[in-house]
C-alpha cells in the first residue's frame, strides 16, 4: 500500500502527519522522504544511514564530428533544451526534461545521452522495523521529479509505503502523488489553508486517487476548511489541536506519538481509516 501525505502549502504539519503515522504502523512500514528540495523527517526519525547513492538523469552529448547541423533535435525539443546555430551546436542541460527525443530523430547517431548528477538519495532505518529512503536534491538544481521518481522506484508491495511529498501542487508533488493507493492531504483552518487546499484537492481529483483531511491546529482559525471538506465530500479523518505539549515535542524534533500513547493510538486509528477509504474503492465525487 502507497500512502502520500500532501499539502496544498508548506508549513501545516505534512511531515508530522507522515512521520508520526510511520511510527504508529511501526511494523512493515517505511518513510520515503519525496520533499527533496528540503527534506526533514529524518529530523523526527533519526535513521541510521546505510546507504548514500548519487542519482543522475540522462542528457544530450553530442559528436560534432558526426553532425550535419541539420537542426531537427531542435525541432523536437519542447523545452529549447538544444539549439542549432550556424555550424554549432548549443546544450542547455538544466532545461533537458530527459525525453531522449534528441536522440531518436537524429539521422547521424551524433547523439548519445550522459549523466547529469540531480543530487542524493539515503537509505536506512528507523529500529526497530521502519525502512527510511529519502532524496536529496544538489544545491542550485531545479529539476526534482527525476529524484522523485528515483526515491519511489524503492516502493516495496509488501509494506506500507508513506509518502511525505513536497508542498504545493506543481510538477513534483504530482510526481510523488501518481502511483498512491491514498492521498492524505493536510491544512489548516486559515484563508491561505483553505485556498492551497482546494488547488490540492482539485489535483487529486484529475489523478483519481481516494483522499482525505487531516486539520492541523484545527481549533484556530474558522470553519470554512470543514464546510469545504463537507461540500467536497473530502472525509476529515483527523483534528489536531493547536496545543504545547505538541508544539514542543516538535521544536525538540520528537515524535508525539513516542511520548503519549494517546497519540500512538490516534495515528494508527488514522492509518485504520485509510485502509478501509482504499479497500473500499472511495472515489472523489464531482
């Protein structure tokens, strides 16, 4: 099963979500960290770190010696990531999507694809029985889905798979959302909570992926995010509280299900009710 913890806008308590509900399953779970840009739930989960892999993504090198300039790399490139000018030949390897159209249409084979290094991706675990993978993308690198993509190739059938997925509702985040079983989206009870909320739920609805709310500080704020939720037929499967002994166990970077049982329990009455939304079919309803 593939969970993917998501949120409309940073900031509302996605890798709280994601983490704590790890820890509650504790058993044949594994966290994998897609928030590559900036991850942090090994702040919470404090792997240990076995493995480091550097990951690349493949781009055009080309073989003047072969090339007749002949520009139709070019042509097929939506991205402008090659360009033909006079007899030279211009990569822009930052803006290659990695389609390999360059490639194919090339009548000279003056084409071959190489590696282009994205960033990192870490493997571990969490004793006793959490698996950890999380992405790491390189400083001033722009292009995340390809890490992503990478990070969930590590997905196993046979444990429960949680997705912390990055912010927002761009390129990335549906690249960490396609493939779910459940999205779980986050938010808060706020104007701006509300307004990324329904651009995320909006997301979720062309993928098709069961989904459901958990509200984050949910006594602040007003009730637009659960007249929302009710209109869209969206589940609210969790409340939490804006309260200290949470808020504190976060700036200590201490999961509030290890400290109280109470939430444990929560968490894993959470992870409940998503197996049943999944098993059942639970579909968004326009």
């Amino acid at each position: 099963m593939i969970i993917s913890v998501a949120s409309g806008k940073g900031g509302t308590g996605k890798t709280t979500v994601a983490t704590n509900l790890a820890c509650a399953i504790n058993d044949g779970v594994q966290l994998l960290d897609c928030d590559v840009e900036e991850p942090n739930a090994h702040l919470f989960l404090k792997p240990e770190i076995l493995e480091t892999q550097k990951v690349t993504t493949p781009i055009p090198e080309v073989d003047e010696s072969k090339c007749t300039y002949c520009g139709k790399c070019a042509e097929i490139c939506r991205f402008k990531a090659i360009a033909v000018v006079a007899e030279a030949i211009l990569v822009f390897s930052e803006l290659c999507h990695s389609c390999g159209g360059c490639v194919e249409v090339c009548p000279e084979n003056a084409i071959k694809e190489v590696g282009r290094e994205l960033g990192t991706a870490e493997k571990g675990n969490v004793r006793p029985s959490i698996d950890f993978i999380n992405g790491r993308l390189r400083v001033t690198e722009a292009m995340s889905p390809p890490l992503i993509k990478h990070v969930k190739s590590k997905v196993l059938p046979n444990k429960i798979n949680i997705i912390d997925a990055p912010p927002g509702t761009s390129c990335p985040v549906i690249a960490a959302m396609q493939g779910a079983d459940f999205v779980l989206m986050v938010t808060e009870p706020t104007p701006f909570g509300l307004h990324d909320l329904e651009l995320a739920n909006e997301a979720v609805k062309l993928l098709g992926i069961p989904r459901g709310l958990v509200i984050n500080r949910s006594d602040m704020g007003d009730d637009k995010v659960k007249a929302y939720a009710h209109r869209e037929n969206l589940p609210i499967l969790m409340e939490i509280p804006f309260d200290r002994k949470i808020a504190e166990s976060y700036s200590r970077g201490v999961l509030i299900s290890h400290e109280d049982p109470q939430w444990k329990e929560k968490f894993f009455k959470l992870f409940t009710s998503i197996k049943d939304l999944a098993a059942n079919g639970f579909r968004i309803q326009d």
